[in-house]
C-alpha cells in the first residue's frame, strides 16, 4: 500500500478556543438563570435542563463521531482488499 491514511489532528489553540468557548457559554447560561426574577424551582427546572441539554450533545458528537469513525474503517478495509486483488491480478495469466 502505498497511501498513508492522513490522521487529522487539531492544535492546542484550537483546543483551547473550542474549551474556553464551552465555559464562557455555559456560565452566560448560568448567569442568566441565577439572575431571573422567578421562584428558585424554576431556576432549578432550567438549570437541570441545561445540564440535560449538554450531556446530550456530548452523547450526540461522540456517537457521529463514532459512526464516522467505524465507516472511515470499513472503507479502509475494503480499500485495502481491493488494492490486495489488483495487486494479484495478471492478466496475462491464461484462464
């Protein structure tokens, strides 16, 4: 084989923006729930369910990840086979 499957890798600063975005996000959220003027069962209804909400988008990216992952294998491994039979294949060979 003579193709090497480029691995993507991000940088640190890149890291670093996608977390300091995650924090500064959610604590706007929290702020503005512990700001509203409403009774604290509310603001305990809408804080679990920002807690809902981002455990679920956690649990959605790494399942699109990992199907993304799995189908990047299976193509590979089908890719490799296929490059196995032409490597094997003379067709000069009689039948």
């Amino acid at each position: 084989m003579n193709e090497t499957p480029v691995k993507q890798q991000n940088t640190g600063a890149y890291y670093g923006q996608a977390v300091a975005s995650f924090g500064v996000a959610i604590s706007a959220v929290a702020i503005g729930i512990y700001n509203l003027e409403v009774d604290g069962w509310v603001r305990a209804f809408l804080g679990i369910a920002v807690l809902y909400l981002t455990t679920s988008a956690f649990t959605l990216a790494k399942v699109i990840r990992d199907r993304q992952e799995a189908t990047g294998i299976v193509s590979r491994v089908d890719q490799a086979r296929m490059e196995k039979i032409l490597a094997e294949y003379d067709p000069f060979t009689p039948k």
